[in-house]
C-alpha cells in the first residue's frame, strides 16, 4: 500500500494538537470487532448497519447476502463510508474509511479471508468458500466485498483532533 498523506485539519482540533499517525489508525480498523457501514439506496437516501469486517491487503473486507439491503445498494452504487470507535467524549479513537466495494469472486482469495474472519473472532465467524461466494451453517451464498480506502478520517477525543490519510 502506498504511504497516505496525512495531516491534521487545526479547525476541528485542538490548539497544538497533532495529526494520528497512519499505523495508529491502521492497528484500530485492524482491531475493531465492529463497523457501521453507510451505503446509498437507489433513490438517494443513506442506509446504515452494522457489521464486521477484517483489514487484510490494505483493504477492508466485510460480507453481505445477496437479498440484504446493503448488497442491493452496492450493486448499483459502489461508494461506501465504513466507520468504527467508540461513543464516549472524554477518550478514544473514532476512524471513518471512504471508498468503493468491490466483489471479491477468487476462491483462493476467499479462502485467505475467511481464515482472517476466523482468528480475528476467536472461531466465532465460520465461512466456507464456494463458486466465488462465503456460505455458512443457514446454507446462504454471502457475498465479500473489498474496500480499499481512498481517505480515512481519524478522531481523537479528550485532546480533540481530526486527521486526514489521503490515498
């Protein structure tokens, strides 16, 4: 992956405060157990959910079944906002990732991740692969998308400061 740009916007943070390195933010979307994803409906209105997702190959990754709202958006409009932290004021990390999803269809590929779903949760997340698609125990052909970012926003709280990685 090539190194962002990155810098700290002095409007939105505090006086003398200093941009979020990149492996700071990279280590939260590595580690997060849980995203919000914000794609866009036909008819223009957002749509929000939560999910997980795994970092692997600078990118993130997360699945959806074919009938589920998201996928339907994504197949007419690949433009998706994944967002992670936490809700408290006084402390944390809040990180914003913005890009385009992409069908991920190679076996092998799916293989690797869903490995990464795997450890990432202990075992929790099972997928076997299967023509291009994950499957699970219900038996439904689930859909992995790729989203590498374009521009991640990185939020520290406490000491306020707002950080922009540029790709």
């Amino acid at each position: 992956m090539k190194t962002p740009v990155t810098a700290v916007d002095q409007r939105f943070s505090d006086p003398g405060s200093v941009a979020v390195g990149w492996d700071e933010t990279r280590r939260a979307l590595e580690t997060a157990e849980l995203f919000w994803i914000t794609t866009v409906r036909a008819d223009g209105r957002p749509h929000v959910t939560p999910l997980v997702a795994v970092w692997l190959d600078d990118a993130i990754h997360f699945c959806t079944g074919s009938t589920e709202q998201k996928a339907v958006n994504l197949t007419a409009n690949p433009h998706v906002i994944l967002t992670t932290g936490c809700n408290g004021w006084q402390g944390g990390l809040d990180v914003v990732v913005e890009g385009d999803a992409v069908l991920v269809t190679d076996d092998g590929e799916l293989r690797r991740l869903a490995e990464a779903w795997t450890t990432k949760w202990d075992g929790r997340w099972q997928y076997e692969v299967h023509d291009g698609h994950f499957g699970h125990e219900a038996g439904e052909r689930v859909r992995v998308y790729a989203m590498a970012p374009r521009k991640v926003l990185a939020f520290t709280k406490g000491a306020f400061s707002h950080t922009t990685h540029s790709f």
